[in-house]
C-alpha cells in the first residue's frame, strides 16, 4: 500500500496548504509528535515553519481542530481516518502525498511456506489490477467486521503470551486479511 507524508488540516484551510512550499512558511503553526518520523519530516522539510511538540498521540490531532496549530504532517492513512473521525479535519491530497512511503505485511520470521503463499497473493492482486481500495467512508462496511476484527487481535495476543495455544502469528495475519472483506484477503494457512 503507498502511504507517505500528508497534511491534516482544518477544513476551511484545506485548499491554503497544498505543497511543502505552502506549509514551510514563520507564521504556519505545525504539530509534531515527539521521537519519530513526523518529527523528523517536520524537522527536515519545514525548517520555516513554527514547530511545536506535543506528546498524546491521542490529543495530537485536537490540536489542528481547536486551531491551536494549522496542520499536522502524518501517514495518509492515518490522516485518511482522522479526517473521517472529526469533520472538522481533511487530510490534504493523501493520494499524492509530500513524502513517499510504503507499507507492508509483518510475516512470521522462518516460515517460508506461508512468505511465498503471501508473495503469490501480492502477485495476482498486481496482476489482476484488484488493488486494495479505501472504502468511501474510511471504515470496514459493517460493524460485523470490527468485533470480527477484535476477536482476530484477542486471540492473537493470547497465542504470542501461550506457546501450546494452537493460534498465533499466522492466524492473526490471515484472519485480519478475511475479516475485512474490503481487502482482499488470502484463505486461512495451515
């Protein structure tokens, strides 16, 4: 999945904060958590602009909303979400973000099998253009799928702290992929 840098603004300044140009200006007010890479693009590619570090990642985007900064440069698919979670918030072309990234798959270490079983399934997704797609609203389409999804983490977590529990790893990889039918997903491994 591409990802990269992206902007959240307030709504009403979307269209004033399109390009790094724009956004690494004195009186441009951005938000940055301590520690990481938004600190560290903050950092490198608005050496203008007016930092300031705040450290709850919980309250981080509250900042931009109750206007106490302009914008706040995260992942677009964290910015995709945010956006639709407070409409106070959009998340500045996040299909074209500032920064190139991509994300992947966190696979079992030694487990060949099942590394070129996803290695397949990468390739016909590529092949058949059937590309993963954000859903309109940002969010799996039923409610069904979130406590499926919760249920996929529980027993997940407790394969990682119980050796002799038959789930682990690979049960929580596969079972996410099938629970959100919104991406394609491989078939359970063995």
């Amino acid at each position: 999945m591409v990802n990269g840098k992206t902007p959240i603004v307030r709504c009403e300044d979307k269209d004033k904060y399109q390009s790094i140009d724009a956004l690494n200006r004195p009186e441009v007010r951005i938000v940055a958590n301590p520690g990481g890479s938004n600190e560290k693009f903050a950092r490198t590619m608005l050496p203008k602009a007016s930092l300031t570090m705040h450290k709850d990642n919980l309250t981080i985007f509250d900042e931009v909303a109750n206007g106490k900064a302009d914008a706040f440069v995260t992942e677009a698919a964290e910015a995709r979400v945010q956006s639709k979670l407070n409409p106070k918030l959009c998340a500045v072309n996040p299909d074209q973000p500032l920064q190139y990234a991509e994300m992947g798959y966190l696979i079992p270490d030694n487990d060949i099998r099942f590394k070129l079983y996803v290695d397949q399934w990468m390739h016909l997704l590529k092949a058949s253009a059937n590309t993963i797609k954000w859903p309109k609203n940002g969010f799996p389409p039923t409610p069904r799928s979130n406590r499926a999804a919760s249920n996929c983490t529980e027993r997940g977590s407790r394969a990682e702290g119980n050796p002799s529990h038959q789930h682990g790893p690979q049960h929580l990889t596969s079972c996410l992929a099938r629970v959100a039918h919104w991406v394609p997903g491989p078939p359970d491994h063995d």
